[in-house]
C-alpha cells in the first residue's frame, strides 16, 4: 500500500507557509522540509509547488531573495511575511477545526442518532 497520501485542495499554500515559517528556504528545500513534516507521508509534484511559490509572493505572504544553496548554485529563498504568519495562524485554525468535527463524525454510533 502507498504511503503517501494525496493533498486536499487548498492546502498546499498552507504547509508551504508552515515549512517557511520554520526556517527560509529555496523551491526544493520547500519540498524536502514538506516531506520531512509529514513523516513522507506528503510529496509535492515540482510542477505544483513552484506556481504556489509565486503565487504566495504575489499575494504578500512570502518574500524572496537571491543567494546559494548547499550545492553552491543560485537559488531563490523564501520568508513568510508578517501576513503570511496570520494567514497561516487562520487556515491551521480552520483546519483543526474541519478535522474535529470530520474526527467526531467518523467516531459516532448507532446509539447517537
């Protein structure tokens, strides 16, 4: 059986935030720290991950800057934003409130209803 396990929709831009917000990180190292969280239950498709990226720069709740990776290559880091931080506070907030309330569906019994 697969380990990995396929993403909601909307909840890319929220654990991008949440790996950002641990330490600045380049494209791949976004990927690599996504893995790492998720105990590789988690893998992020490149093609999905770098429009994300963009996407939060865009909007405000990621910065970036030029510098060299590991590997001594240029890479793009990413910081979250002051905005990017609440944003992420809101959507964790509105996750652990969705997995609550699917977490007591899923427990109920006959005798409940």
């Amino acid at each position: 059986m697969d380990k990995t396990a396929d993403l909601l929709p909307g909840t890319l831009d929220m654990l991008i935030l949440k790996a950002v917000s641990l330490k600045p990180l380049h494209g791949y190292g976004v990927l690599l720290r996504i893995g790492q969280i998720s105990k590789d239950a988690l893998q992020i498709p490149q093609g999905s991950l770098y429009p994300a990226l963009h996407r939060l720069e865009h909007q405000g709740l990621l910065t970036a800057r030029w510098g060299e990776s590991e590997n001594k290559r240029k890479a793009k880091y990413y910081t979250v934003t002051p905005a990017g931080r609440k944003r992420l506070r809101d959507e964790t907030a509105g996750w652990n409130r969705l997995a609550s309330a699917i977490a007591a569906a899923l427990e109920a019994t006959p005798d409940e209803i």
